[in-house]
C-alpha cells in the first residue's frame, strides 16, 4: 500500500520562475492587463509599492525565493520518495 511521506506547497507565480530582471515586465503585463483598475491601486498604495518596488527589495525578495526553492528541493531529496505528484 503505498503512504504519503511528504506534503508540500509552493506559489505558482511568474516571479518564482522568471530572473529578477524581467520583473517589472510583470508589472507592465498588470497596466495593460488592468488598466484603471491598476492605476486606482497604483493611486492608493503608491507609496507603499515605491518602497516594495526598489531594486534592493526586488533582488532581497528574488534571493528569499532562490532559498525556498532550495530548500523544498533539500526537504524533497531528503525524502526520497518513489512517486512524486504534482499538481498546478
């Protein structure tokens, strides 16, 4: 009978996937995509996403997803499993 050994999630975004340079290409995906919507949240948030924005936040949170990512390869390893199930 087979056991579940390990339980694991991870978010399914462009920016787990994509360098940290092409980042703000999504931002400009989310202006064309949304329009004023983006812009009415731009207005109301701007100075919080000018902080978050910054290229040392950008490359800090780019280097916190290189570690995850290593680290659930680590944890997936270690478990050796037979099968493994992906969904997404």
């Amino acid at each position: 009978m087979a056991q579940i050994i390990l339980g694991a999630g991870t978010a399914k975004s462009p920016q787990v996937s994509l360098p940290v340079q092409l980042w703000p290409l999504m931002g400009d995906n989310d202006r064309e995509t949304y329009g004023a919507r983006y812009e009415s949240l731009l207005t109301e948030n701007g100075a919080k996403l000018r902080e978050d924005l910054t290229p040392e936040r950008l490359a800090q949170r780019y280097e916190t997803c290189e570690q995850s990512i290593d680290h659930l390869a680590r944890v997936v390893r270690e478990a050796a499993p037979d099968v493994l199930v992906v969904f997404g």
